[in-house]
C-alpha cells in the first residue's frame, strides 16, 4: 500500500469520525475511497442532514431555531456559500431568504438558473451566531467538515462564496473582498471564486455592476466558454 493511498483511508477514516462520531461508514470496498479529485462518501444530502441536524458541537446549537442545512440541486454544478444564517433563514430553516434571497434568486434568473436547478445553496455556519455577528474562528472549526463534506456529496463544478466573510472563511484569508474578486482560488480541489453577498447590494447599489460582472463570468465558467484549468 502506497504512503499516499494511506494517508488517504486515515483522511477517510479521520473525517469520518468527526462528522458522524463513532458510527463510521465503510462501503464494501475500500477502493471507493479514492475515486476521482476526492472521496467518495457515502449516503446522500438528505441522509447527510438527518445525521447533523441535532447538532450541538458549539454553542450556536443552543440558540437557534433552526438548523439550516441548504437547499437546491444535489447534482448542481454550482455551489453558492455564506457565511452562516441570518434572522430569516434561522425562522425558516433555509439559506438566503428575505430580501437578500430574493435577490439572489433574480441573479440567478439572469443567468438561467433557479435554486431547484443547477445550483445549490447553503452556509458555511449551519446555525445563526446570536446578533448576526461574523462566525468565530471556533465556530468556523467545529462547522466546516459538514461544509466539506456537502461538497464531496455534491461535486460542483464551481463554488462561489457570498461576500467578505465567506471568502475569507473559506480562503484562510483576511483580506478585502475587492482584493479577492476576479480570481481562481481552490478549495477541496474545486474552484472558487468570490463575489459580493446580494445583502450589500441592498445596502449599496455600486455594488451591482461589479456582481452583474461576476456572475456574467460564473455564467461563462459553467457554460464551458471560459477555461479555468
Ligand atoms: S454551527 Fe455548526 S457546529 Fe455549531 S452547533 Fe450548528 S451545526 Fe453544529
């Protein structure tokens, strides 16, 4: 057995544990371990939500209404990520709706696509940090292998995260959302890229020329019509 091919069970085996606890899945054959760009996991989003929705590895668990898991296609080829749930989707137990949502879905519909086809949505944060504040680092440790592991379920083709927080969550880095627009970055092999979250677009309206670019881009990525390596 290959140095890799181990490091790739203990992975396994390690990511495993920490989303579902002692309960470890193991398909018949460990060959499925490593197939394509990551690991092939077993069951499906839904059986996936059942699992985690009881959570209460931080303290957000304690205070939320709902649990919000994400919504869309299971297949999409597009992976839209906030931050965490805000006032509207801990009430309703899905990710960007109110005003903010409605926004997005008008995007989307730019672009012909709605969140029951080709894409899904969802947060990084699975609960609402009390006063909507920005996902505390610990937070952000206990929550992210749910989020890895909605994308190795989903495989898009593309994930683009919603404003600063996002991006900086998902990127490890701390810098201004201007700085991090109209680049590739990668993350669990995927590409990224980061746009504004439509929630600023509210409050700003200078910010929609530059979100229109970047979803004409999106756009262009998914239909094939731009490389991106
Ligand atoms: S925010 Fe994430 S880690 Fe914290 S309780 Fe909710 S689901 Fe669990």
């Amino acid at each position: 057995m290959g140095l890799s091919v181990a490091a790739n069970i203990y992975h396994f085996l390690s990511q495993t544990r920490e989303l579902f606890g002692d309960e470890i899945f193991i398909q018949s054959s460990l060959d499925n371990i490593n197939q394509g760009s990551g690991y092939d996991f077993p069951g499906s989003l839904q059986e996936f939500n059942d699992k985690i929705n009881s959570c209460h590895k931080c303290q957000l668990g304690d205070a939320r209404t709902k649990f919000v898991f994400g919504v869309g296609d299971p297949k999409a080829d597009l992976l839209l990520v906030g931050e965490a749930p805000g006032v509207d989707e801990d009430r309703l137990g899905e990710p960007f709706v109110g005003r903010a949502g409605k926004l997005l879905d008008k995007i989307l519909a730019a672009i012909h696509l709605n969140r029951t086809k080709g894409v899904y949505i969802c947060n990084v944060l699975k609960c609402r940090p009390p006063n909507n504040r920005d996902p505390l680092p610990s937070e952000v440790d206990q929550c992210e292998p749910y989020l890895q592991h909605q994308i190795r379920l989903i495989k898009p083709q593309l994930i683009v995260a919603l404003g600063r927080v996002a991006g900086k969550t998902l990127l490890k880095q701390d810098i201004p959302l201007k700085a991090m627009r109209e680049k590739i970055y990668h993350y669990e092999e995927i590409p990224l890229i980061v746009t504004y979250h439509p929630a600023a677009l509210l409050r700003n309206s200078g910010f929609k020329a530059p979100t229109w670019k970047d979803f004409q881009w999106i756009q262009s990525i998914l239909d094939g019509k731009t490389n991106i390596g």
